[in-house]
C-alpha cells in the first residue's frame, strides 16, 4: 500500500510538473498582457505533434527535435500575439473568446494535417529506475529534470535579469514602468512568445512519455489554469506548486476513487480554494 | 417599423415552403435560438461569461428523458422536472459563485469546472445514463389540439410550429425582463458592479437571478432539442457546445433580445449552403468567433443598426 502510494505521489509529481510548465505559461501571459490565454494548451499539443513528425517522420534525434518544436510553437505565439492578442490587451472577456476561437482553428488544423488516430512516439529513453519498491521509468525523471530547471531558470530570469525585473515592474504598474524605460510592446510580444514556448516546452516533453491526441490540450490547459489560480496568479513558483499539488491530487485520487473521476479532484480543490483564499494559496489576500 | 412584426412571416413559412432541409435548419436555428438568448442574458446583458450554459442545456435533456423514462410523465412534466432540476442546481452554483464575489476570470472558470463536473458525472454514472453511448428514444412530446385531441408531435410541421411558439415566448420573456427594472438592475451590474453595490443594488440578488433564468431558458432549449433528434449523449455538455452558444450569441450580437436568433441561424445554416467536414466546421467556428470580437464586437444586429443610423 505505501509503495502504491509513494509510487502514485512520484507519478503526479512528475505529471504536475507538466501542469506547472503550462500554469507558469498562464501566469507570465495574465501578468504581462492582462489576458488568460487558453490557446496555451493548443500551443502545447502543437508542440508535442510538431516534436512526433520531427523525429519519427523526419528522422531528425530528439534532443535536437525538441529545441526546433519549441522554437517553432514560440514563433506562432508571437505571430498569433501581434495578429489578434494584440487588439484584446487587457480585455479579459474578448481576450478569453479569442483564445477559444485559436483553440477550435488550432485543433481542426491539427485534425486535417495528422487526422484524430492517437501518435505514438518511439522510445526515446528505455529503461527504469528502481528506488526501493518504486519504480519510475528514466524518461519521466528526465522529463521532470529538464521542467524543472526551465521553471527555476524562469524565476531566475524573471529576479535577476533588467528584462526580467522590467517584466515584474510592469505587473505591478504599467504606466510607472514604461516612464522608467520599460519598452512596453516588445515586452508583451516577448512574453507571449516565451509562454508559447513554455507550452510548447511541455508538449514537446509530453510526447516521449504519452500518445498524442488533439484533445490533450483541452485537459493541460484546464490544470495549467487550475494551477495558476490555485496558487495565486501572478507568481512564479507559486504556479508551480499549483500543478504539482493538481498532479499530486490526481494520483493520490485515484488509488481510493475511481479513476474516471480523475479529472474533478482539480476542478474541487480549485472551487474549495476561489471560495476560501480567493486570491490563491501563495499570494498575498486582499 | 415594429421589430416583433418580423416574426409574421415565421408563421407561413411552412405553407409556402415544401423544402424539408430549410424547415429543420429553421426549426434548429428557433431551438438552438432559445438557447442563444438566454445565454445573452447572462452574458450580453449582465455582462458574465457563464461557461454552464451547455451543461444546464445537458443536464435538462438528461432529466427529461430519464424522468418520463422512469416514471412514465408526459414530455411536459419532463421538462418540468428538468427546468426544475436546473434551476435547482443553478441557484447552488450561482449562489457559491456570487456570495463569494467571484468575477469574470474566476466566474468563468469556476463554471466551466461545474460544467465539467456534471459532464464527468453524466459520462461515468453508466447504469443510469449509458455513458459514452448515449440513448436513443423513441418517446415523443404529445399535443392537446381543440378538435383532434392528444396528439404526438411528429413531423417536420408539427415540430417547426412547436419551436416557434417556444421561441417566441423566450424572446418576449426575456425582454420583459430586460427592458423592466430588473434588467436595468443587470445593466448597472454590467457597467461596474462595484458602483451598482454602492448605489445601493442588490448584486447578488441580481446576479443570481440573471444567472438562473438564463439557465432556464437552456433547460427548456435542452428537454426540446433532445426530442427533436430523440437522442441525448455527453456530446451536449461539450466544449464545442459552449464555443457555439458564445459564437452564436455574438455573432447575433449581445445588445438585442432576439439578435442571437441570427447567429443561431448563421451557424446552423452554414454547413449546409457549404457542404464542410467536420474539422471545417471547427474551423469555420474559430474563425468566426475570433474575427467577430476583432471586427464586429456588436455583432450582426449591432452593425445592422449602425448602418441605419448613418443612412
């Protein structure tokens, strides 16, 4: 039983930590342009496609498909930023329609260029690790390795860089930001392309562990939101405990409920938290 | 010129035309109508985006049918049962969502985790809703007709005019409610709710209000629509149901009563003047959601009416 359970305990660390690459993608785009880009998901399944044609259509090695899917996802968030976000800046409700429209464009795209059969990527990484009566197979710690640290080089960025410290600025106040030098639209442009990227990161990862379907970016986005939410929007790490603790609430879920119902314990800790801390975990109540 | 003298027409529709295509597109577009408007209510007039508008449409399909299945009722007390029922549900989750202020983002989200929840539900409760596969019925609406009796409703007529009336009563409810003091109520919620509170409103009284009548209007749009295709399955708590309510109401637009009958009628009749798959049809959605915030944030009737002003 506590082998089940500390087994269930890595599995959603690891699966939040996927959560938490997309929640974090959320938190920058809400913090910097003032909307929820819902499209972060689409971008995240785009990414993972763009990864499966790349290695196993196109031949290319994986640790170099994944840098090119990201770099491609990144691109279109730029692209779709400077067409339509642009004209939706801090309009949350036109803001969120307009990601909802890029969603159903984005998936029947995807649907007519790789159909709805499920993709399976060859093994990237075989093999297990074996930790006491646990086992975790190397590509998921891998996986969670390399989240890891894009989340930690994220805040790093964002602490210790003047882009970084300009980006926090600008949450904080806009106006006084761009009277200290702050170059307002290539900030938001950087920070849509970088969250797509984000996304793409995760979807790009997600392939060498799970089949790829064009309804995976509906589930991730719903979590990388409950995530961001949950914590608090607005912070960095917070988003991150905000998945871990949404991936974490599913494993352990699922060993005493049915699995089927995977997907609610999310969306109840999230009611439960709105209600009680409506600010989020982390970040300061109002 | 009245606008209410435009549903005139409506009424001889039927006789002139033989074309059963047109009249099913029609009487989807009255159905699918009604669920237009009422979500505008919510949406348009009072300025929340309810993302539980689909689910309140399921949830009402389901209980109709399971209610007269199980009990043997008449399709009218079904639909009794299942405006009922959401309404009852409504007025829990309306109340968790205004009592503890949760606005726009939060308002959204939190409805689209009950909408997944009851959609969760629904898929998984397999002894009672057949899951996945949903159910195929053969029970139908009945009719009591001065000089024919009870009669079942079948047929294309039959149904066309059941749908009209049921439109034309939404329409004229809800700008009853729009145009008294409660949708001024709504409009002032709209505008800033934090003002309407100091100006001494009751915000949540009127939220919840805006928030349960919208839904009904969704159960009645529901019980109708799964006895037209006697068929109901998860399919009607689906994202893309929700996309399609946002787009027909602002492809209509949000200002007007009865101006998200036209995007319903836009979107019903489009794959059918252009014979598209469905991944076109998803596309054609995206695009026409994303071009009409972008170009046209009034929608149809909004230009509709600036074109008058300018001529």
């Amino acid at each position: 039983m506590l082998q089940l359970v500390v087994g269930q305990l890595l599995n959603g660390v690891i699966v939040g930590t996927l959560y938490a690459i997309i929640a974090l993608g959320v938190t920058l785009t809400f913090g910097i342009t003032g909307i929820v880009n819902f499209a972060l998901g689409a971008f995240m399944m785009l990414g993972a496609y763009i990864t499966w044609s790349l290695t196993d259509a196109a031949g290319i090695a994986y640790p170099l498909a994944v840098p090119l899917a990201v770099l491609c996802v990144a691109a279109l968030g730029l692209v779709v930023d400077q067409l339509l976000f642009r004209f939706t800046r801090n309009n949350l409700i036109n803001g969120l329609i307009v990601s909802i429209g890029l969603i159903s464009v984005i998936v029947a795209v995807v649907l007519m260029i790789w159909t709805t059969t499920p993709q399976n990527m060859h093994y990237v990484l075989p093999g297990i690790f074996r930790v006491g009566g646990v086992i975790v197979p190397k590509m998921k710690a891998v996986v969670f390795v390399v989240l890891l640290c894009v989340i930690l080089f994220t805040y790093a960025a964002l602490t210790r860089t003047w882009a970084g410290r300009a980006a926090y600025a600008y949450a904080q106040n806009p106006e006084a930001a761009a009277l200290m030098g702050v170059h307002t639209r290539v900030l938001q442009a950087g920070v849509a392309a970088y969250s797509a990227g984000l996304a793409g990161l995760g979807g790009a990862l997600y392939a060498s562990l799970y089949s790829i379907t064009p309804e995976i970016g509906s589930g991730y986005i719903l979590k990388g939101v409950e995530g961001a939410i949950l914590a608090g929007i607005g912070t960095v790490m917070g988003s991150f405990a905000g998945g871990i603790i949404i991936g974490v609430a599913e494993g352990i879920g699922s060993i005493f409920f049915p699995s089927a119902y995977n997907d609610a314990y999310g969306l109840v800790f999230l009611v439960l938290i709105l209600l009680f801390k409506p600010a989020g975990l982390f970040a300061p109540q109002r | 010129m009245k606008a209410w003298l435009l549903w005139i027409p409506l009424l001889v529709v039927p006789a002139v035309v033989h074309n059963n295509v047109v009249l099913t597109i029609l009487i989807f577009t009255f159905i699918l109508g009604i669920l237009a408007v009422s979500f505008n209510l919510i949406f348009g007039f009072t300025g929340q985006l309810s993302l539980f508008h689909a689910a309140a449409f399921g949830l009402s399909a389901y209980a109709t049918y399971l209610s007269m299945a199980h009990w043997a009722i008449s399709f009218w007390l079904g639909m009794l049962v299942g405006v009922a029922f959401v309404t009852l549900v409504s007025i829990v989750i309306g109340a968790i969502c205004f009592r503890f202020k949760l606005r726009e983002l939060y308002f959204a989200i939190v409805t689209l985790a009950f909408s997944e929840l009851a959609r969760l539900v629904i898929l998984n409760w397999t002894t009672f809703t057949n899951g996945s596969l949903g159910v195929n019925f053969t029970l139908t609406p009945t009719l009591w007709i001065p000089g024919r009796g009870v009669v079942a409703v079948e047929g294309t007529t039959m149904w066309y005019y059941l749908s009209l009336a049921a439109i034309v009563l939404a329409v004229f409810a809800y700008s009853r409610i729009v145009h008294s003091w409660m949708g001024r109520c709504f409009a002032s919620i709209r505008l800033n709710d934090e003002l309407a509170d100091t100006l001494g409103i009751n915000v949540f009284r009127y939220k919840l209000t805006a928030f349960v009548a919208a839904n009904a209007g969704a159960a009645v749009a529901g019980s109708l629509y799964a006895f037209y295709i006697s068929y109901i399955d998860p399919h009607y708590f689906s994202i893309d149901q929700s996309l399609a309510i946002i787009a027909m109401a602002l492809l209509g637009g949000r200002d007007y009563v009865a101006a998200p009958i036209v995007g319903a009628l836009v979107l019903t009749a489009l794959p059918h003047v252009i014979e598209v798959n469905a991944e076109a049809r998803l596309l054609v959605y995206g695009l026409i959601l994303i071009l009409t915030i972008l170009l046209m944030p009034h929608g149809i009737a909004g230009m509709v009416a600036r074109g008058r002003r300018v001529s």
